[in-house]
C-alpha cells in the first residue's frame, strides 16, 4: 500500500465519518455541553428554566461547602474499592483458579452460575438484589435459619447491601479475563515450579500473577470505570437512602438534576464523575500503550 | 449487562480449559469450595424462578404451595408485555444495526491503510469507552432537550450506537486485521473498487465476528435501563427494562409474582443469544477479537 | 457466496428508522392531535376514567380531532420529575396536563403554562368556582393559568375499634400534642402489636412527609414556613425544632411505624390498604379523599369503613390558637405554553371539567368541591359520613406558599425529618442544616429569623 497524499488520503478515510459524527454529536456534545452548563444555574422548572444565568464556579464552590458531596465522594471510593477491587476482582480471581483444580462438570455448572447474573439485564438483576436483601428476603431467611441477627439490610447497612450486590452481578468479568489469562501461562513453567518443590500457594504468588499482571492491571482498570458508572443497581435497591447513606455520585448527580430541578448543580457533579473517569481512562491507556511496546 | 466485550480475552463459561490443563488434577477441596461460592451466586436467582411461579410471591424464596403460571398468564397483555417489548426489540435491533454499519466502514480504512493518524484515533476511540455513560445522561438530556430530541426514537437508537460504538470498532478492526489484505488485491485485479471488495471478499470472511459484535451491542442494548429512563418518555415508547421498573418498582404495584415473571420472559432473548455468542461462533476465535490491547 | 450482511444490516437499520419515525406521525390530512398527560397508579385511577369520558365526548363532537392520552406510572414525586422533564422541551410538552397546585407558580415562571384567562372569560362555568380555589391557579402577575380541580383538607384518621379496645373515650379529640403522645402510649402499653399513631417522614413519601405530617406541626407551634408578609422564609424558629422533636419522640418510642417502613414510598399504600382495615394502626394524619380508598370501586375497598373509622382535626401544639390545624393542597388542569391548538385545548379542558365529568371525579377521588353546583349536589353531600367533618376544616387551613422556590424548600424539610428519624442527626443539628439549606436555595437575603 502507498502512503497516501493530501486529498486521496482524506478521501480514503471518509467512510470513518458516520462514526466520527456520531462520536462528535452524541458523546463529545455531551461533555462540551456539561462543562458548560456547570457553570450556569440552569433549572428544570422555576424562572431559571427559561433563562439561565451564567454564574462562574458557584456550583462547584456549592460542591465544596455541601455536606452530602463529600459523603457521595466518598460512598463512591468505598463503593469501587469494596465491590470492585476487593471484591469482584478477587472472587474473580479464586472461581478461576478453582475452576482449574475443580472437576470439569463443577466448574462448568458455576461457571454458568457466576455468568448468569452478569448476563441478566441490569433491572432485572438489581430486582433480584433487591428481594435478596430485602427485610423478609432470602438472606434474612438464611441468617434465621442458622439463629443469627435479622438487620434489615437495605436500611441498616445499605452500603454493604449495594457493595455484595454489585459484587454478584460483575464478578463474572473478571472470572472470565483470569481464566483467559491462566489458561495463556504455559504449563511447563508450573511443572518445572513443582518440580522445584514449590506449593500451590507458593507458585500462584510468585510464578502465576507476576505473569498474568497485566491482565490484572487491565482487569482493575475496567472494573473500576464500570462500578463507577453503576447507577441502576443502587437506584432500585436503595435510591440513595435511608438520609443519602448510599448516594454515590451518578446517583447524587441525577437527584439533583431532576428530582430537585436543579440542573446546573446537578451537571456539576456529573463533571466531577466525567473527570475521575476520564483520569481512570488515562491511566489505562497508558498501561495498554506500554505493555504494547 | 457491562459491556462484555470489554474483556481482553473472554472465554465462555462452560468451555473447559482442557487445552492447558497443566499439572493440575481435580481435587475434592476445590469442588467442594467452588460449589459453596457457586450457592451464593445461585440463590438470588432461584428467588426469581420460585416467585415467577407462586401467585402470592413475597420476598421470601421458598417453593410456592401451588405451583402455576398464574403470573405469566397475568401480565401477558399488549400492554404489559407486548408494546414494551416490542420497543426493545427495535431499539436494540435499530442499535445493533446502526452501530455495526459504522463500526465496519470506520474500520476498513484503520485497517487496510498505514497513516500516522491510526494510532491516535484508536486511543481516542478507547478512551471513549471509558466514559462513564451515567456520568453524561444529565447533559445528555440537556442536550436532547436543545435539539428537541426528546422521547424520539430513532435520536435514542443513534445516542445509543454511539455509546456502543468504541468498542465495536475496536472488536471490529481486529476482526478485519485477521482477514488477509492478499485477498482483495486479487479483486482489485480484477477492477472491483475497495467498496466492493469490503462488500463482497472481506465481510463474508469476518462474518462470525460481525454476528459476535451485533449481539454484543444488541445484548448491552436490550438491558439498558437508564438511557431510555431519561430520553424517552410516553408509555408508547418506553421499553421493557422502563415499564417494568414503572410497574412494578418501588412505586408501582406489588406484585412480585408477576415482576419476577416479567424479568424471567424479559431475559430470556439475552441469555439465548449469549449462549449463541459463547457457545457456537467458535469461540476462540470469536471471542478474542475483544480488545486485545 | 455474496456478503450480504453489510447490506442486509443497512436495510435494518433504514428501514427502523422509517419505521420508528412514522409510527407517532404528525398527521398530515388536517386532522389534530391533542397530547394530554396526567397520572395513574394502580390505586388512583379517577384520572383516567375522567380523561377516558372526556375523550369520547369531545371527539365525537370534534371530528377529526383525536385526543392522545398519555398516563404516566407513579407517585406523585415521580409523576412531577417526568412532567418536568417532558414539560422543557417543546417537542414532548403536551397540550393539557394535571398539575400540582404547588408546582403551578415556579411553571408559570419557567414559562411553561398558557395564560387562560382570554379562555375563561367565555366560560360560563367559571363563575361556579370557589375564589379561595380560583387563588391556587394564579401567578404573581394576576392571571390565571390553572383551573383548579378540586382540593382537600388534612386531619387524623382513627380506627375507633383500636381506640376502643384500648379503652379511650370516643369520639376522640385530642387537645394538644400532649394528649396524642399520652393515647398513643396508652394504645401501646395495651396492644404492643398495633402502631398508635403515624406520622409521615423522610424523602420516601415526598409531599405527603410535610403535607400530612411536618406542616401540622409546624402550623400548630405559631410559627411558619414562610412569612407572607416580608416575603421571607422562617429560619431558626423554635416551633421548626419542636416539630422535628415531635417527630423524634414518636419514631423512637415505637408510636409511628419503624424508621425503614417509613422511608418505604408505599407506607401510605400499606395504611390505607392494610393496617387501617387490619385494625393494626390506631392513627394517622391524612386527607380528606382518605375514603375514595375504601369506598366500593376504590382501590382497597373496605366495606363497614363508615363505623370503624373516625376522623378528628389535628390540634396545634400547647391547644392554643384556633385549636387546630389542618393543610389543603389540590390538583389542577393546565394547558402547555407551547401549545398550537390552545383553542382546541381549552375546549378539551372545558370539556374534561364540565359539571357531570366534575362531580363523578370529585367523588371517585374524595375530594372537597370547588364547584358550588358539585358542592350542591345530593350525591356529593351524602358521599360518606366524614363529608362535612372535613370540609369544616376548610376554615382553619393553610396552603403552601405559592413560590417558584418552594419545590426545593420542601425538600430541605423531606431531608430534615429523614435526618431525624433515622437518628442521624439531632432535632437541633436538623433543623440548623435546613436552615443553612433554604439560605442556599433562596439567598441569605430572603431569609428571616423568627
């Protein structure tokens, strides 16, 4: 292939347009138009609805001084860490070695399990979470059964109820990426690693993750940008509550915005989210562009 | 449903992992610690199955007194079931659809032409799947509300496809990377412009990875809830991840028979059509066309 | 072997598109269309038989005409975050909606609502209605731009079969809040099973936490939300901190039903639906259409409601002042600003609120009239026992204050008794964060301590 010149350069590369336009109008717009709007006190109803003024940094100083920011901010780090890092990842990471030791029918069995809930439409998940935590739901039944404390979960430890939940439905993910990167270390390594004397636990810390790290960076890095999306599970199960005890801020955002009218406060926050995920997409383009080289 | 293609190497379930089996054996141990985790991931979804069939469901799981399919045969009127998803098919479809034309024309040109500007696109593209959908609906309803957009389906299909569409192209040209350019020369040859060849040599070729990328896209389509939440408003267009949350959510009745039935008929396509992508498009091939980084 | 997918694909996509673009359609033939959007849930549905009556009639006397109904799913939070959200923009507004009377001001501000007053000087039923009622469909400006549909006035709810058991004088009036703390503990200590006496709070019930709960309380301590007379909202009153104080005591002495139920957005449906008819609930503070739920075609039909229930008005704090206390809110009809048929539309509304259409509403939801020639009515009169009881408290009532800013304040009252009850913060440390909330919302400048 020639390299390309000037105008028949650019006309080869037109059928990249309908996708670049879409990209243009529906994603990039979006953000363009939220950093905008942040700064104005845009309404849903109310005199603002009509003409809204711009009013510079005030939302995003309001952000500063409002208590319940600081509380979302930090209900969202305990949320990723919780139920993606900890959680999702490192279930994720125990089903797969498992599943290389279990029988072959066991670990088919749980693997469809474990895939299921990932594979349900989110609603539809989070009405199972729902019922589940729910105060006469099935864990209560469980706990009853074995003559243990009955909290009603959703308002007691609403945090906790959303963290297993989301915990549930996305280990799946990271199930499948680890058993994709076990299966890619070549066996002879492992051998010679017995044969050394090495037990299991001993060649898993120092033999198999060091040669999977990139698939775990990968894999903590894609986790961490969808559980911070995550807004129907929380919705559903708890909308926030009880007094914003699980208000994370997509949550937060949407209150704000359309609950209480109040639009421009609320696109503040979505752009603080914008801003920590674009950071997260950063840093793992990065990761993707060096283990490249 | 997160974005299941976001996996670098996703394996399907139920495939065993023969091919490196290594020195590992299967052991008691490991069965019997997978199949406890396997329970817990297991008994929110039995609650959806025994309360789908017990016409006074609460949120208990427990075998209903008198098994029947009351509940099914409650909620299946046009209204309840049919209009909803009937939206559904034709947003995810429409989606899918739009997506996958312009994923395979942004794709040829990245793939077949050498250009400095390659590299740098494709990072965007991938950063753009690092957006946090969520974070962006409040201004996207900004936005829609500006355009006059609102509750109109094919904007919704279109915002959608573009949500969908980094990652399509990025599926899509390592599918189109693995098609040998050898074999349209020979076309070219013969006077068919690059057009054609795509049309005529290329597709059929990749067409295992167009299918695995539509049902992706059709897949995070049909379960998404929040997008249609916020853009499309009459009842009339409302799909079936909206009117079951308007039924049967928090607000609406309690009937959790019939919510759990709904979910269960509602999630049927999608774990049909992941048990199609898994299972028969030749899985390997198929499935590690996903990002591989 | 030809590669048909990228063509099949392209015709699936073109071909949705034409499909989802033709199917809502702007008629092209001259014949109109005209989008009415209100509520319905499965426990109100008056709305949609009287929207339903409405349409035939006017389309059989408008040919050519159709009339689109489009029911929104949900309480009354959401049903007002939907019609906002499709009131903003010009291509989903619709032609006639149902309107809250305390979101008609800040509308009307964001320019939202059709003047109607040209409309209502034709009409020659206008003249039927109540001027206090006339009062909640105008602006700052003096027009009118909301025909108000009929409204209600709040008081405790009893059920005499638990009083009775617990051995309490009937029929019940408590004269401070002194006397329903002693009978709700009295109720208690007898029947540890039966909730004595609810209260709304917290974000899940939304308006109905400060309409049937909060402003009672607030109203009876002779302090207020906002002073009409400044034009200033009350900040750091002691009745604000009583009330919350109020509601602390009920919730953590077991008398109001448990922190997680209350937070629940259907706890109204399981009062009226459950504990009421089950006798499990001594009181509560509710509104006058308490009986369209249990009347025959209501959604918890509870024939014998008649006897076992009982109504009293909610007293003011120390049994000063008028002695009691009672809230009225109401629901209106508007027509959207943007509206192209505004005469068609007005005639829809006429239609929709014409005296039969009226009557059979104001029964089916229980409310209070706001038509003399409804009010007059036999069947209106004689429509359940508690009729005149509550149309009474019309005289000591209160309305909201009619202000663009209000929606948000009332939410920083939602929050408020939220923070109380789930025992995150003191009554003291509440009521300070909603005063620093409503200096937030409306500026420091309008606020005032009192």
């Amino acid at each position: 292939m020639a390299a390309q010149t000037g105008v028949r350069g650019l006309l080869r590369y037109l059928p990249v347009l309908p996708a670049v336009v879409l990209l243009a109008v529906f994603l990039a717009g979006p953000v363009l138009w939220a950093l905008h709007a942040s700064f104005t006190n845009a309404g849903l109803t109310g005199r603002n609805a009509r003409n809204p003024d711009w009013i510079g940094l005030e939302n995003y100083q309001r952000l500063l001084v409002d208590p319940v920011f600081p509380l979302s901010l930090g209900l969202t780090v305990l949320f990723v860490l919780g139920s993606a890092v900890l959680g999702q990842n490192l279930l994720g990471l125990a089903l797969a070695v498992l599943m290389r030791r279990a029988r072959r029918a066991v670990s088919a069995v749980v693997g469809t399990t474990v895939v299921a809930a990932w594979v349900l439409p989110e609603i539809v998940a989070a009405f199972a979470a729902y019922a589940y935590f729910s105060r006469d739901g099935t864990l209560n039944q469980l706990l009853g059964g074995l003559g243990l404390d009955q909290p009603d979960w959703l308002y007691s430890w609403p945090m906790a109820a959303v963290v297993l939940a989301n915990i549930w439905r996305g280990t799946a993910f990271s199930m499948l990426v680890y058993r994709a990167a076990l299966n890619d270390v070549p066996s002879e390594v492992a051998e010679a690693a017995q044969m050394d004397g090495a037990g299991g636990w001993q060649r898993l810390a120092y033999i198999t993750l060091p040669m999977i790290r990139g698939s775990i960076a990968t894999n903590l890095m894609l986790i961490t940008l969808q559980t911070l999306a995550v807004f129907t599970l929380i919705w559903v199960m708890t909308a926030g509550g009880p007094a914003n005890a699980s208000s994370t801020l997509p949550i937060l955002a949407y209150q704000e915005a359309f609950r209480f009218g109040d639009i421009g406060y609320g696109t503040a926050v979505a752009t603080v989210l914008i801003l920590i995920g674009a950071v997260f997409g950063a840093v793992y383009i990065r990761l993707l562009r060096e283990s490249k080289r | 449903m997160t974005a299941p293609a976001k996996a670098s190497r996703v394996v399907p379930p139920g495939e065993a992992t023969a091919r490196t089996r290594g020195p590992y054996r299967s052991s008691t141990p490991a069965d019997v610690a997978l199949l406890l985790l396997g329970a817990c991931f297991l008994l929110p979804l039995l609650w959806l199955v025994l309360a789908s069939l017990d016409a006074d469901a609460s949120h208990e799981t427990r075998v209903p007194a008198q098994a029947g399919l009351e509940n099914f045969a409650a909620i299946m009127t046009p209204a309840l079931l049919l209009q909803p998803l009937w939206n559904s098919l034709v947003l995810s479809t429409g989606t899918a659809a739009v997506t996958l034309v312009a994923a395979v024309l942004a794709a040829y040109p990245l793939s077949r032409y050498r250009s400095r500007f390659n590299t740098p696109f494709m990072y965007t593209v991938l950063f753009g799947t690092c957006l946090p959908i969520t974070a962006i609906m409040v201004p996207v309803y900004g936005l829609f509300v500006q355009l006059e957009l609102l509750d109109s389906m094919p904007a919704t299909i279109l915002f959608m496809a573009a949500t969908a569409l980094p990652m399509a192209i990025w599926m899509t040209r390592n599918f189109m990377d693995a098609v040998p350019a050898s074999l349209e020369e020979a076309a070219w040859v013969d006077g068919a412009s690059r057009m054609t060849a795509l049309r005529t040599i290329v597709l059929p070729l990749m067409r295992q990875g167009l299918g695995v990328v539509f049902i992706f896209v059709f897949i995070q389509a049909w379960g998404n809830f929040f997008v249609p939440f916020v853009l499309l408003l009459s009842e009339a267009n409302q799909p079936a991840a909206v009117s079951i949350f308007t039924f049967f959510g928090q607000h609406g009745a309690v009937a959790y028979g019939q919510l759990a039935a709904f979910s269960i008929l509602y999630s049927l396509p999608v774990l049909a059509l992941y048990v199609i992508v898994a299972k028969g498009a030749g899985s390997p091939f198929a499935l590690s066309g996903a990002v591989r980084g | 072997m030809r590669g048909p997918a990228l063509k099949t694909m392209s015709l699936i996509a073109s071909a949705l598109v034409v499909l989802t673009a033709c199917t809502p359609g702007a008629p092209e033939d001259g014949s109109k269309t005209l989008k009415v959007v209100y509520q319905k849930t499965d426990s109100f549905t008056a709305l949609e038989t009287m929207f339903q009556a409405a349409k035939q009639e006017f389309e059989a006397a408008n040919q050519g005409v159709t009339v689109e109904l489009q029911p929104i799913q949900g309480n009354d939070d959401d049903y007002g975050t939907k019609l906002a959200l499709a009131l903003r923009s010009p291509s989903t507004a619709p032609d006639v909606f149902y309107e809250d009377t305390f979101k008609v001001r800040s509308d009307v501000d964001a320019g939202y609502l059709l003047k109607l007053d040209s409309h209502l000087e034709g009409w020659e039923d206008w003249d039927k209605f109540d001027d206090g009622a006339k009062a909640a469909g105008r602006a700052d400006d003096g027009g009118t731009y909301a025909v108000p549909l009929g409204t209600d006035t709040r008081a405790i709810w009893y059920n005499r079969k638990v009083f009775e058991a617990a051995g309490i004088t009937l029929p019940w009036q408590p004269r401070n809040w002194q006397e329903i703390l002693d009978t709700a503990r009295k109720i208690k200590a007898n029947d540890p099973s039966v909730v004595p006496f609810n209260m709304y709070a917290g974000k899940g019930t939304g308006e109905g936490t400060v309409m049937q709960g909060f402003y009672e309380l607030l109203y009876g301590t002779g302090s207020m939300l906002y002073d009409e007379e400044t034009k200033k909202w009350v900040v750091g009153s002691a009745g604000f901190t009583d009330s919350l104080a109020f509601l602390k005591t009920l919730y953590d002495e077991g008398l109001a039903v448990t922190p997680a139920e209350a937070l629940d957005a259907n706890v109204w449906k399981k009062v009226f639906g459950e504990w009421f008819p089950n006798a499990k609930l001594g009181a509560t503070v509710e509104g006058s259409y308490a009986p369209s739920f249990w009347q025959d075609g209501g959604s918890y039909e509870w024939p014998g409601y008649e006897q076992d229930m009982g109504v009293a008005p909610f007293p003011t704090q120390d049994g000063g002042g008028p002695g009691a206390v009672s809230m009225s809110g109401g629901w209106t009809l508007a027509i959207g600003a943007g509206t192209k048929e505004p005469d068609l539309a007005f005639s829809f509304l006429s239609t929709a609120m014409n005296r039969d259409n009226s009557l059979a509403f104001t029964l089916d939801s229980s409310q209070i009239a706001v038509r003399s020639d409804v009010a007059e009515d036999s069947g209106y009169q004689s429509a359940n026992p508690f009729v005149k009881d509550v149309s009474e408290l019309v005289s000591v009532t209160r309305y909201r204050p009619a202000t663009s800013d209000y929606p948000r304040i009332s939410a920083a009252v939602q929050e408020a008794t939220e923070a109380v009850i789930t025992g995150a913060r003191s009554p003291e440390q509440a009521a300070s964060d909603y005063d620093a909330a409503v200096a937030d919302i409306v500026g420091g400048d309008n606020t005032i301590r009192k």
